[in-house]
C-alpha cells in the first residue's frame, strides 16, 4: 500500500483564491486562471515555486477524498461544497439523455441581448413555471470573479440589475424567477470563459445548473404534455360541493413521496418536475379554503400522475388516483380510472 501523501502545510484554499465552500468547477477555473497568470513560461523562473504551490492545492482539492481529509484535519466544522461530484451517477445520466450544447453562433454581449428582450415578452404562464424553476449557482459566479477580466467583471456587475428591470412586474421580485433569468444569462455572458477554463465533465455540469432553471420554465405548456387533461381536471375541483370534499377527505389515505415513473426522475426531468409542482399548486387553489391538509396532499398526489400519465401504467396511474378515480375519470378518456360504464359505450 503505498503511503499517504504528507499534508500540506498552507492555506491551499488561499493559494487557489477560492473561499472554503468552492465547488469543483471552481477549483478548476481557480487552478486553470492562476497557472495562466503565474506559469513560468509566461511569468519567469521566479514563478516556478509557485505553479508548483497551485498545482499542489489543485491535486488535494479537485480529489474529493483528499480535499476531505484535508478539511477534516485544516479546517475542521467548515460547510461542505455543495453539489455532486462532476460525472457522477446522476450527471452522467443528464448527460447521456441531452444532446450537446450547440456552438454559440453570437458573440455573449449579443446574446445577453437577445435573452433580455426575450425575458420582457414572458407570458403568466412562464412566469408561473420560473417561479417553480430550481436555484442555480448564482455564488459560483461570485466566487470565479476574480478571474475575470475588468470587461467581464463589469458586465457581471451590471448583470443583475438589468435582468430586474427585464423582468415584468409580476416576476420582478420573485426570488426563483430572477435567479432563473440570471442564471441562464450568467451561461450565455461566460461561456467562451467557462469553455476556456472548464475541461468536461465541469463545463456541462455549469452549463446545466446556470440553463436548467430557465430551460425547464421556456417553450412548455403550462402542465407539460398533459395540460388539457390536467386544465380539465382543475376545472372539475372547482365543482366539488362541502359534501364531496368530506367524503374524499375521508377516504384520503396518508401520502408519501411522489412517485416517479421508471425511467423518469425529478432530477433528470426538470421541466416534468415543474410541471408537476404547478398543477399540485393551482389544483391546491382551486379548493375552497379552508379544507384539511391531508385533502390537499391527496389532490397533489393524483394530479402528479395525471401530469405523468403517459408515463405511468395503467395500474400505478389508478393507485395515485386514490379517492379521486370516480371524481377526475370524466376527464381521463382511456385511463384505468374511468367509470366501467363509460369505457364500455
């Protein structure tokens, strides 16, 4: 068993310019730009004791069990970076399932341009799917400013404030929509940067979290691929008196987790997972107020597998049904929960 490598004695995160929480993309745009500025071919001998320093505090801290082990015993109680590590189980399946990013045909100020105008033509319904987007990295981007030059700096800086004065009133100070917004325009503004600094697999991992929020919120039917079903079913919550809301709270069973269809995950399906979320909640605001929460837990889970149903079997969709089969079968033409009598006319 050869022997474990003697701990460094400096502040490796100091070497790198990086603060204690840097994710691993950061670490290798922190490495990448330092060796550039320090390499001693391009700065001098009198560099060369340094570039070995940076490469020293890259190898411990791009390893995931030795940047453990040099926390656990430097920098004790610290918190984690966050994220998995880049070509993991779930990475890899992003991955394998998303075709390339294509070549930016347009230089970043134009693109950055182009995103905004488009940013000020969103419609309630994209508004509504922003609102439910996941939280990109907005502090990676902070934490990799130092490495940017004075033009990119500046126009980072005036980012943000421009992507608020975009943003039409009603998504304006929605903390989700913004960072949305931001993040994707974060992904178009850095990119010929990112390409530079970031071998794969980090450079599709940042390009998936900073796009992923506005990718999953853009050019969607509100409730995805099952939207006129899922509009029908609200429509028919909305009709339900004190007396079937009882009943079905009654009958309610406890509730666990959404299930996913196989194949399907939350995780790897982000626009169906928004989807999912919008219907849970505009079916959730179709109920009288006030009705028991165990109620509305149930009318979350059976619209999750309507907005999944062409997805789940037959059987799996029944289940998720519950109480409301015989309420919501009107408005599921074919489906297992559909009375008897009309699926045999």
């Amino acid at each position: 068993m050869p022997p474990r490598p003697m701990l460094p004695t400096d502040d490796l995160y100091a070497r790198l310019e990086l603060p204690l929480d840097a994710s691993p993309e950061a670490v290798e745009i922190a490495w990448r730009a330092l060796l550039k500025r320090h390499h001693p071919d391009v700065a001098g001998s009198s560099t060369d004791d340094l570039a070995k320093r940076i490469n020293v505090a890259h190898d411990w801290l791009s390893d995931p069990e030795l940047r453990a082990r040099y926390d656990e015993e430097r920098h004790p109680g610290r918190r984690r970076a966050t994220g998995t590590r880049p070509g993991g189980p779930a990475a890899s399946r992003r991955r394998a399932a998303r075709p390339p990013a294509p070549r930016r045909p347009l230089e970043p100020a134009e693109a950055v341009e182009r995103h905004l105008a488009r940013v000020r033509r969103l419609n309630q319904d994209e508004l509504d799917r922003l609102s439910l987007a996941e939280s990109p990295p907005i502090a990676f981007v902070a934490s990799i400013s130092r490495f940017l030059s004075a033009d990119q700096l500046a126009a980072v800086e005036g980012l943000e404030r421009r992507v608020q004065d975009a943003l039409p009133p009603k998504g304006r100070w929605d903390a989700a929509t913004r960072d949305a917004v931001l993040g994707y325009a974060y992904e178009l503004l850095l990119g010929p940067f990112l390409d530079a600094h970031l071998s794969e697999p980090f450079r599709e991992r940042v390009r998936e979290r900073l796009a992923r929020g506005w990718e999953s919120a853009m050019d969607q039917p509100r409730y995805g691929p099952n939207t006129e079903a899922v509009r029908a079913a609200i429509e028919r919550l909305r009709t339900l008196g004190p007396t079937d809301l009882s009943r079905l709270a009654a009958a309610a069973p406890p509730t666990g987790p959404d299930p996913w269809p196989r194949g399907l995950s939350p995780v790897d399906d982000d626009a169906l997972r928004v989807s999912s979320a919008l219907a849970q909640r505009d079916a959730a605001a179709a109920l009288p107020d006030p009705v028991p929460s165990v109620l509305r837990r149930s009318v979350g889970r059976a619209m999750h597998g309507i907005v999944l149903r062409h997805a789940f079997k037959p059987t799996e969709l029944d289940r998720l049904l519950g109480p409301w089969r015989e309420t919501l079968a009107p408005v599921l033409p074919g489906s297992r929960a559909e009375p008897r009598a009309a699926r045999a006319r």
